[in-house]
C-alpha cells in the first residue's frame, strides 16, 4: 500500500491544507516521506458530525456488529504483513521483535473486546421488575444496561505506535463500547498511522458500518488535538502520553460549555522496595531484573521502575555493583523521537547537577542517549521533589534507606502511580503487608516479586492510578475493564420492549413465541 | 436530645468559632436556636486527617463491619423518633408525612449498602490465575477487586434533608465503599444534621470503628466547602445542589495540585413528550398527572418535569383546560429556603417578562409561592435558551408542537437532562421508539407512561445524565450502582495471600485447611 499523506474521514481520504509533518527517523534524523497536511478546522468539524451521525445507528446494531467491525480491523492489521513492521521500525527506531510482538498485543487486544462486546459482559444488565401491590407506592419496572458515552476523541501514544495507537486500546474498547472513534495521529509515527487507519476504513467497509464510526486527522500543532477536545460533538476523550499533554487535555474538557470526561494516563515513577531479607539472598538477581526492566524499551515504558528503594544494608553493596556491572554491558535503542531524546538528556543533565554523586553510567547508543543510574541517600531523595518526577527514558534512581520502617514518611511525598512493587522473602512479609497497605492509596497495580513492565491485556489488569499517574483512577486504561471509560448507564421505566434500545433489547430472555 | 450547635470531629464535638449559622423556620421566617459556629481551618483539617488516619483500618476491616456500621446508623436514626421529623419540619417545611417516608427511604437505603457490603458485591473481583508456560511471556497471577477511592467529601441537599443529607445516599455509598465521610451540612437544616450527625457517632462508637471514619462541619459562608475540595486528604467530593455550586466544586477540585473526581448532581428539566394518539385519548389524565408531578414536593424535585412537549392538536385543548383548573386549586407548601423562595420569584418574573402569554396559575402560598404554568408554541420555546433553564419550584413550561417530528430538531439544544419521559399510546409507539434513540444522548432515565418524580432506591435506578444534569454521566448518585462513584480498581500481581488486602482476601475463596 502506498502512504497518502491523507486524514481520513469516515471511509474517505482528504488531503489536509493546514501545516505538514512528516515521520522521522530517529537514527538517520532524516524526514520520511509523505509528508501529512494538517487536517483544516471543516475536516475535523466533518469527521465530529459523521462520528455524531453514526453513534446511534452503530450502537443500535448490537454487540456481534461490533464484535465483527473489531475482528475485521484485526484481521485487516495482520494483513498488512511486514510493510507495517517496516514503517513503524523506521518511525520509532523500535526493533522488528518488539513490533511484531506489539502488532500481536494489538490484535489480541481487538479480539479481546470482540468477544466482551459479542457476550454482551459490558452492558452488565440489571432488572427490577415492577411491584404494583407495593405500598405505600408501587415500584415500576426499571430495566439498566451500559451504552456507550457518544464518539470518543482518542491519542495516540509515541511509546506503543499500535497497541496504544490508531487501533490501540483506547479505539478497541471505544468501538465495544459502541462509540464512534476520532483518532488524533501521534506525529511521531504517521505512517504507521496511515497504515493502520486504512485497514480500520477497510474493515469498515467490509462490515458495512455506518460511514464516520472512524476518523484519523494529522496536525502538526496542538491545535487539531485543542479542537477535537472542545468540539460538541465529542463527549469523551482518551490519551496516552506526557503530563503536561493530559493536564492540558483535561482543562481544554473541563472549560468547555458543557464539560466532558477525560481519561488521560500520564507520568509515573513505579517506586519498587527491595526489603533486607530478599536484599541480602538474593541481590544479584534483583539487580539484573532491575536493570532489564528499567532499560527495556529503552526506559520507555510508563510502568518503568524509576525508583528504587533499597531497604537495608545487607547485600546493597553486592546490589549496586551488579546494577554497575549490568549496566555497563546495557546499551539502549534510540529513543522514539529528536523530542524525547532531547527531554531525556535534559532530565538527566539536571538530575546530575543536583546529584552528590555522579550516576552509574550505561553505554553510549547511536543517539547518544546513554542509560543512567542514580544512587541516593533517603534524606537526598526527600529533600528534593523533583527526584520524584518521571525521567521518560532509560534512566532510574536508587534510595538507599536503612530500614523498611524508614519509608512511611516518605509515604505523604510520593504522587499517584501505575504500579508499585516490593521484593521480598518471607521474613520480609509481615513488615511488606504494612508497607503495601500505605502504598494502596498510591497505586493501581501493586507487585510481589516481578518487574513492573509488561501489562498483561486481561480481565483483572488495572493500568491505573491516582494523580499524576491518570486523570482518573477510578478507570483502567488496559484490559477489558476499560471499556468502562466509555460507558455510561441507562435507565429504562416501564419501557415496553419494543421501545427499548436494540442493544438492551439483546440482553433480555427471548420472549415466548 | 438537645441540640448543642457544634461540629462533630469523628465521636467528639466542638463548638466551631467562625461566622456562625442558623436554621430558619421558612414558614414564619423565624430564627431557630441553637446557632451553629462556622468550623476553623484546624478543626477542617484535624476532621480530614482523621478521615485519612482511619482510612487504611476501616478499609482493612471489610464489609461486614462496614455492614454493621451501616445497619447501626440505620437503628440509631430511627431511635431520633418524632424529634428527628419535627426539627426537620421546623426547619424544612415539608410535612410530617412526608419527611417519614423520606426516613423510611434513607434508613432503606442505609440497609440496602449494607448488604452490598456484606455480600461485597462492589468489590467485583476478577482473577486471571498464571499461565507458567505460556509462550512467548509467561502470565503472572492477576487479582482485581475494588476498593474505596479515600477520605470522600459529601455536600448534603436542601430538597432531602434526610435522603440526601448527612446520612443520606452519599454517605451510605461512601462508607459502604470503605471511604471515610467528611460532610459539610446544609445550611438550611442545621438542626436536622446534627441529630443524623449524633445518631452516626453513637453508631460508630456503639460498632467500635476508627474514629475519624465520619465527620459534621458547619459554615455559614462558602469558604469551609471550598477548604473541604481543596483539602489534600479529600480524594473524592459527592454534590447534590445547584449548578452554579457544583461547578464551583468541580473546577475548585480540578485545578488541585493533585486533581479529584467530583460526582456532581446538578439541573435537569426532564422534559417529557406527549404523543398524538396518548393526547387523543386520555388528555384529562395526562393533564392531572402533570400538575400532580411537577407540584409535588412544591416542585423542589430534581426529577420535576419542566418541561412538557404537546405533540398534536387533537386534545391539546383539553389537556390545556385541565391543567388549568388542576392548576388552580393548586396550593403548594412554602419553599425550603427563603433563599430558594427568593430565585424562585425571581425565575418565574423572567419567564413572564418573556412570554407572549401570562401562565397558567396555582394558588398562592403562605411564603407567596405561586405554581405557573406556561404555555408556549414551538418557536417561541425555541428562540430563547431560557426556557431551557430549571426552575427550582413549582413551574413548568408547556410547548405545544403540531407533530413529533418536528422535535428533532431541537434535540441538538436540550442539554443533558436526568430524565426524559414519553406518553404514548400502542400507534405512538414507532414515531416514540424514534424519539427516544434521539433523546438516549441526553438522558440517564427514560420513562415510559409515568412521571419522573419519584426515583426508586434499588439495583437497575440511574439518577445521573449527560452535563449539566450531572458532572459525569457515567455514575449514577441514586441505587446500588452509585457505590461506584467512590471505588477504584486494585490489581494485585503474583501476590501471596497473606500480603493481600483484609477486604479483597475475604473475597477469595477459603484455603483447604
């Protein structure tokens, strides 16, 4: 398939005329080819309307409609064979392994929700059946289900360019959920975007959908995104990516005349306590799993463990020489984008400067992004917040505190977080059961003796956690919980059944013939 | 029991020394003693941190002692007897009857949480047991259930002194979610709440919970609610009021260092629309019914019809001369506040300025309420937004459309609504299943052949719909779903049992001894 450059409305192309951007390479620095004309403030008016238009035909259709529309979009990925993996290695310097690895991630993902969406779980139907002789008031007959929030505005993230992509998690459990999808491309990766928009337009088409169900508009600016949040027609939003994206993303909602929900998945350090018994059996293995898993993905993935306690003095010797010699044998990918890399080195500059010590150094990859480990003292870690703040990228910090009882008052200081995570053996469990009741109100996902990277796609995932970590956390953003972003309850009193919604109507017992 | 005018901190009490408040008797717009002193920034802040501090224990101790708690508040209030309906009458002036089955309803739905919580329904857990061997990764054990969000902060009604106040649904979603309460009681029934308030603190001691789990502030001014959002151990705000109030909140708890959710329930006017062959055939009834609901209660019900849409002739004349005379032997109780009463008068002198036509009139109560109906065509409803705006009382807005399709178009400027009601007859049923796909974007609840008033406490109710009914749609504030509002997911990897959490381990199923 040859790339456009195209936005794409419902199943049309359009060039747009606004400003133009192109892919990247990150290891050459050289433009890719075509370049993508910003969509024009009537395309994005065009792709809202369409998705407004199509909402309630397509939720009407039923969960095996959606469930077919998902599928077909899966099928129509895989179908794309390696010129996807090819595009998008050249976009985002990722190697073809994890890609493809990626590109499996995201079509289970869609197959996923096509089954939750087939079985109707979502809807999670509730009845109260009338009670006319009730006193001193009758009850009337209430019927519930869950129908989707209206078209959902979805972001792109630069980490995942599929699973939290185009077709990503966010526009599979969106479609399921019946809502119709306007995808704003991640200009880091437009190609791959283009790629994978023609196969949902494709799959469209072969299913038959009602025409504007999904959108994909480019700009090179903040503004496409500024309008797409503030446009009437979108009553939800979805996104992945910086702090300073979601918090702007979430004032551009909440300013609105009539406000809608965000969910935006931010900034997170995944603190991980390494208690002394553990420590002290087994130091070296905790070290190499520490450094794999900060470095994976070139430290670019949201549940990267950036902070690190260690929890005694037995073995944190043996502890920091392994993550030394680990480290130095560690050399990194370049990062997703000129962007990144440049924010990375920033953060790592600054975090020299305010470090007593120099920090533990990786090798030196082509982008000359080089992995860097921090090792503090607990009373250097507090005293500065902005130890505190995620380093996007192959960089992690080490505290070393005496004792496990010597976190709580550090406790109050850390924000929301995706995950959080403690090592330990079993004389470690009684003081590791209190320290994870004070982590429960900072974290959505809390481990034992595993790695924080590596969110598995099923039915108890919460990819989740107070503020910064998401906008929400009452809201998963991985697995088929969260389809419930895009979910809102309906009420129905007394509704004979053919007045009913086709989507609810599916749930009910089939009447008698 | 002899009301002592002070802020309750967990089981304590203490005179607040800020402006103090007082109730007033709306009927005689006489003073009531005692005085309730505004609480201080330290007693605010010391109520917080006790919610904080008793968070983890009264988390960890699970449902059944939250059922306890529940079922003991329940017993104590009733234990208030005719005390707890008088004060509330004096200071309400709704009647006796009433305000019992509004105690009725609130001890109903104390008991009603407290069997979620003791069957742990809200907890939904989910487990995806290890897959050791899977290929390429293999799948660590994935344990969700959900938990209490944190210290929830609960602003009481003035229309529910008792449903929605103190005790009211909030609260009892709340504590049933294991959150601690702080509430910040409505000015216009001091007294009321502080009896709820002493029967919550007896219930608590009595079934020996943390102190902190519940707390009583008063403030004469908006500054204790706004300290109360923005305080940093309040991690979740549930509202029931004006919309000009919930806003304040929501933005006061969106622009935290560390945003919160507000559940906000807010404006509705729950429009209900009047097919041909319904108006045809049983106008007088239809008639009745609407007089009846929208002066129920003095028409101080979010749930009010505001607005009725005549969609046909035939029988609008009828129906126009029923309301009429059902309207004039229309008498009201005085409204709940002289504030209310005052933006009542207010709102109503508009919409005669506006109309082409004088209402439809009631008869006028002792505080100088009047019931008004007006009556406008299509295009006069139409041409100005305001009468798209509530008005808190008894008025409502007739619009008389010649066919139901000419209501399409306007569906685009109805905002978000609680509720929307259809009257129909078997041939209205097509033209109505049509309307109601259209009115699905807009509302929570949608009725068939009844009225809004009266919103049903049980399993299958939302009581919620798009801004600005509410601040977010997808919760309901009413039934066993708005438990929700106050719960997130937890998700616990490859933990051992023994470092699970008190309410998730009861979840599980038993250990072979």
């Amino acid at each position: 398939m040859s790339l456009r450059g195209e936005n794409l409305l419902g199943t049309r192309a359009v060039r747009g005329t606004r400003a133009a951007l192109q892919g990247v390479d990150p290891v050459s620095g050289k433009a890719l080819l075509p370049a993508y004309g910003g969509a024009t403030r009537e395309q994005l008016d065009e792709a809202c309307e369409m998705a407004w238009r199509a909402w309630a035909p397509y939720r009407e259709l039923g969960g095996a409609a959606h469930a077919g529309l998902l599928e077909a979009i899966a099928a129509h990925i895989e179908a794309l064979g390696e010129e996807l993996i090819d595009r998008a290695a050249l976009e985002t310097a990722l190697d073809a392994a994890r890609l493809r690895g990626e590109r499996a991630r995201t079509t289970a993902q869609l197959r996923l929700f096509a089954q939750v969406a087939r079985e109707g779980r979502h809807v999670e139907p509730r009845h109260d059946p009338a009670l006319p002789q009730r006193a001193p008031l009758p009850r009337p007959d209430l019927r519930m289900g869950h129908m989707g929030i209206g078209p959902v505005a979805v972001f792109g993230a630069s980490n995942f360019p599929l699973a939290f992509s185009v077709a990503g998690g966010d526009t599979a459990s969106a479609l399921a959920a019946g809502c119709p999808v306007v995808v704003k491309a991640h200009n880091a990766h437009p190609g791959t975007s283009e790629l994978v928009g023609r196969a949902v337009q494709a799959a469209m088409r072969e299913t038959g959908m009602p025409d504007g169900v999904f959108s994909l508009l480019y700009g090179a600016d903040e503004q496409i995104g500024a309008w797409l949040v503030a446009h009437p027609r979108i009553q939800a939003v979805g996104f992945t990516g910086s702090r300073a994206g979601g918090d702007a993303l979430t004032r551009l909602a909440a300013g609105r005349a009539r406000p809608i929900p965000v969910f935006a998945e931010m900034s997170s350090v995944n603190p991980v306590f390494v208690f002394p018994a553990a420590l002290r059996e087994r130091a070296a293995g905790i070290a190499a799993g520490f450094v794999q898993s900060m470095s994976l993905g070139s430290g670019q993935f949201c549940t990267k463990p950036g902070v690190l306690f260690l929890l005694g003095d037995e073995g944190a010797r043996e502890f920091l020489d392994c993550v030394a010699l680990q480290l130095r044998a560690t050399r990194t990918a370049p990062l997703l984008s000129a962007g990144i890399a440049a924010r990375f080195r920033q953060a790592t500059q600054e975090a020299c400067a305010r470090s007593s010590s120099p920090p533990l150094p990786g090798q030196v990859a082509s982008d000359g992004t080089q992995p860097q480990v921090f090792v503090l003292d607990l009373a250097e870690f507090a005293a500065d917040a902005a130890w505190r703040e995620e380093m996007f990228g192959p960089a992690a910090v080490i505290v070393r505190a005496p004792r496990p009882e010597d976190i709580a008052p550090l406790l109050d200081e850390l924000a929301g977080q995706l995950t959080a995570t403690v090592i330990v053996d079993p004389p470690d469990h009684a003081q590791a059961a209190q320290l994870l009741r004070g982590l429960e109100p900072l974290a959505g996902r809390l481990l034992m003796n595993g790695w924080p990277t590596g969110v598995e796609v099923c039915d108890a995932m919460v990819h989740a956690g107070p503020y910064p970590a998401c906008s929400d956390a009452r809201f998963s953003s991985v697995g088929t919980l969260s389809i419930r972003r895009f979910l809102r309850p309906m009420c129905y009193q007394n509704m004979a059944r053919e007045l009913l919604p086709g989507w609810l109507r599916e749930q009910l017992p089939p009447t008698a013939a």
